[in-house]
C-alpha cells in the first residue's frame, strides 16, 4: 500500500518551492500527505519495530528515532541538504541520515539477528557533464556514498540494485516501477546465491 499512495503523486505535488534560503524545497506538503495517508501515527504504534535515523544538523550528530511522530522523521530522515529546508522537530533542524550514514546497518545489528541491507545508492561512476554544477553534484554523490563502505560489511545480506541509475530519487509516479526493478534483483541475486554457496547468508 506504500507504493499505492505515492504512484498517483508527482514530486511537485508533496513539496513546496520557497525562495532558496535555506533550501530550493520545503517538505510541509510531504509531511501533511502522510499524515492523511498512514494508518499509524507514532512509531511506537506499529506492530512491527521501526527506527528511523537522521543527522541533526545543529549538534552534528546522528540520530536514531525510536518513537514519536512517523511522517515528521520519515521527511527528516530523507530531507537532503540544499535541495529541502531541514525539518524542525521539537526545536532541532534535521537532514538526511544518510548524510553520516547511509547504509544504518550497526543501527540493527546489536538487537538483530540476521540484518539484510539494501542499498539503492551504490557508488557509480557514470557520466557527467564538464561544468561546476555537475561536478558539485558529483562530488557530492560519491561523498554521501562512500560512508556506506564500513556498514556493508556487517550486514548478513547486501543487496544493491545496480539498474535504478535512470531514475530520479525526485520521481514518485514510478514507484511501482523502481519497487519492480529492485524485487527482480533481489529474486536474482537470492537464486545465484543458492546456486553458488547453497546459502543467502554470509558465512
């Protein structure tokens, strides 16, 4: 049902473009339509444990929600610097967790089982464009990326869709699609496995 509610979506339609200040896009609209559209409210409402991690830009810090209101630190956790004004939480501006970590697998890893990652940002080095725009985008890119090296080495699992590269995370409407690309990866590499080692696991 995830998916339900963001295919009929278009990026445009969730946020807001403001004057650039302290971001191009501000994500009140993203935040108002979860709110209508999950069941549960709280992250200590769910059935099945939730944590949702994200940098808190004032302390330098990254942060690991337990509890309190979903679509406030889901908007947080995914709020990436310039693009979107950070999220104010009792007080505290926050921006995307990924900005300390991108891959959260020590975050599970201590009160876990088996962790399976996924990682839908791995690190590629596609074209770009010559110009200052593209290499700071670049730039960062590889930056935000590379902080997942350490993670993806605990993780009993990794799995990492390397077909996702024409799409934008800006891209809502092609949800269902971009949900498909990654399942078919993970059925392949899940066979190959089998195949290969008569395992998923990591010994």
């Amino acid at each position: 049902k995830v998916l339900d509610y963001f295919a009929g979506h278009k990026f445009q339609d969730l946020t807001k473009l403001v004057i650039p200040k302290v971001g191009l896009f501000e994500l009140g609209e993203f935040i108002d339509f979860l709110k209508s559209n999950l069941k549960a409210k709280k992250l200590e409402e769910l059935q099945t444990p939730l944590i949702i991690t994200a940098t808190d830009l004032d302390h330098g810090r990254l942060v690991h929600f337990h509890k309190g209101d979903i679509a406030e630190r889901v908007a947080a956790s995914c709020c990436m610097p310039v693009l979107f004004a950070p999220v104010n939480i009792d007080g505290t501006h926050y921006v995307d967790g990924g900005l300390l970590m991108n891959l959260p697998v020590s975050t599970l890893r201590r009160i876990c089982e088996k962790v399976i990652a996924v990682n839908v940002s791995p690190l590629m080095a596609t074209k770009y464009k010559m110009n200052i725009v593209s290499i700071a985008l670049r730039s960062y890119n590889f930056m935000f990326r590379s902080n997942s090296f350490p993670e993806r080495e605990k993780a009993d699992l990794l799995i990492e869709p390397y077909n996702l590269e024409g799409y934008s995370n800006t891209e809502l409407e092609k949800a269902e699609e971009i949900f498909m690309q990654g399942y078919n990866t993970t059925n392949d590499i899940l066979q190959r496995l089998l195949i290969d080692k008569g395992s998923i696991w990591k010994e």
